[in-house]
C-alpha cells in the first residue's frame, strides 16, 4: 500500500464511522470534539445537555478501552445550541494497535463536522509549583515517540498548532492559567529521571503518553486545536517517591468540576 493509499484508507474508515455516529446519535453534523484523557472523565458531564451516548465500539473500526479511567464512550452533547462530541477515553500508541488506531478519533470528528479539536490529558509536571490538580494550557509540543501519524510526503505546518486564539479565551475565563510544553513518550512505562531531565533540558515542561499524534493530524484535516493538560503528579525522579497510575485517576477526581466548568465556558464563547 502507497503512503496516499494508507491516507485514503484511513480517511475512508473515518468517514464509515462519521456516518454511524450521525445514524446514532441523531445528530447530522458536530461543531466542536473533546478527546477527554486519563482523569477527565467526571468532567464530560458538566459540559451540556447530553442527546445521544453509546460505546466506541458501535462506530467502525475502533477498539474497546484498554485503559483504568477511560470509559470508551462517545457522548454528543449539546451546548446551548454547540453540538459537541465528546470522547471519554482514547487509544494509546503502547497499545500497539498503530498510529492509525490513535488518531482514528480525530480523523473521525473531522469527517462529522468538527473544526475545533480539544485535546486534553492527565499528565506529570516538571514545574514544582504546579501541584497535582493544575490544569495547564498547552503551547507546544515535543514528539518523542519516535513515529509520524502521517503517511508519506504529507508536510504539515505545526506553527501556532495549538491555537493562540483559543488559549487566548482560556485566559479570559481563567486568568491564572499556566502555559506548558507537551512531551510525549510512547509510554507505557513512566519515564525515568533521567529522561525527565533531557525533557527539562530541551524545554520541556509536561510529560505524557498522548496527545501531540492526535494534534498533527488535526492540523492535517485543517481543525484549530486547543491543548490542556492536567498535571495529576510530579514527574519521575521530582517527588521522592514512586509514579502510580491511581494517583493519575485520584487528581482528576478531584480537579473535575474545575475541568468542566472551564471547558463548558470555553465551548460556548467560541466563536
């Protein structure tokens, strides 16, 4: 298969499931999706009234969750008149199911509509003052996984990929807001300490297993993207002891209605 074959392909594949997802949820076209990660989950249900909701795996092609806190569901809901998909959960690259399977979402709410992307993830904090709980506007990112989620010669600009623009408006609602840079690993080991200080070195200031695929290719389908992080623990080697995935499910309990709240204002004040 041609790399322009392999685009097509996953292009088609999203396209059967936009279908779906239009038949079952009586919802012909999306404005806005949100991929919520690890911790996020308790916040979908502030976001708006919900029309329609049904597991991942009623859509072509997508694979059940294989992750503790990601509820493989997909939720449409409707914000003040905003039709918003909302994704409770995502597939991981260490779940070794392609790049393709990653980003399959994403391709997917492009094709029902969507042309905003909202990003979001639970995620270790290089910065000491932000404590497990603080949400964090993403910037930027560092790919460290060591793969493209694109096929071919496809060149693809990644300035300003996480839209000014948006985060902008977040700190209108939520003046405090810190900005960060995205690491992500191909997980599904935490990182080590010393990996942790390359990340600091290059400028790095979040750490996670998500994320930077999914916003390439939504920049590649032309959406504008919103990155926010939730630093649910020190990154390794920062806090003296060791890094536990319940701790990751505990801090975005915790952080939940504040996640909401500022994602539920931020969809209805996008233009």
């Amino acid at each position: 298969m041609t790399s322009n074959d392999a685009t097509q392909q996953a292009n088609n594949r999203a396209g059967e499931a936009a279908a779906a997802l239009a038949s079952l949820s009586g919802v012909p076209n999306h404005q806005t999706a949100v991929v919520l990660g690890s911790g996020w989950v308790p916040a979908a249900d502030l976001l708006g009234r919900t029309v329609a909701e049904f597991p991942v795996t009623d859509l072509p092609y997508f694979t059940p969750a294989a992750v503790q806190g990601h509820a493989g569901m997909v939720r449409s809901i409707d914000a003040d008149g905003t039709a918003v998909l909302v994704f409770l959960g995502r597939t991981h690259l260490y779940e070794e199911r392609g790049v393709d399977a990653v980003t399959h979402a994403v391709r997917t709410c492009a094709m029902a509509g969507c042309q905003i992307m909202v990003l979001t993830n639970g995620c270790g904090g290089l910065d000491a003052s932000w404590v497990p709980g603080t949400p964090v506007l993403i910037r930027d990112h560092l790919n460290l996984t060591g793969t493209s989620p694109l096929h071919g010669a496809d060149f693809v600009d990644l300035t300003d990929l996480y839209s000014h623009r948006l985060r902008a408006l977040c700190r209108e609602i939520d003046p405090g807001l810190p900005e960060g840079v995205y690491a992500q690993f191909r997980g599904p080991m935490y990182e080590t300490p010393a990996e942790i200080q390359m990340v600091r070195a290059i400028g790095g200031t979040l750490v996670g297993m998500s994320t930077a695929l999914e916003a390439i290719v939504a920049r590649s389908l032309g959406m504008e993207i919103l990155g926010l992080s939730l630093v649910t623990n020190l990154a390794a080697g920062m806090s003296g002891h060791a890094l536990d995935h319940l701790e990751v499910l505990a801090a975005g309990r915790a952080a939940a209605t504040r996640m909401g709240d500022l994602l539920a204002r931020v969809i209805r004040q996008i233009p």
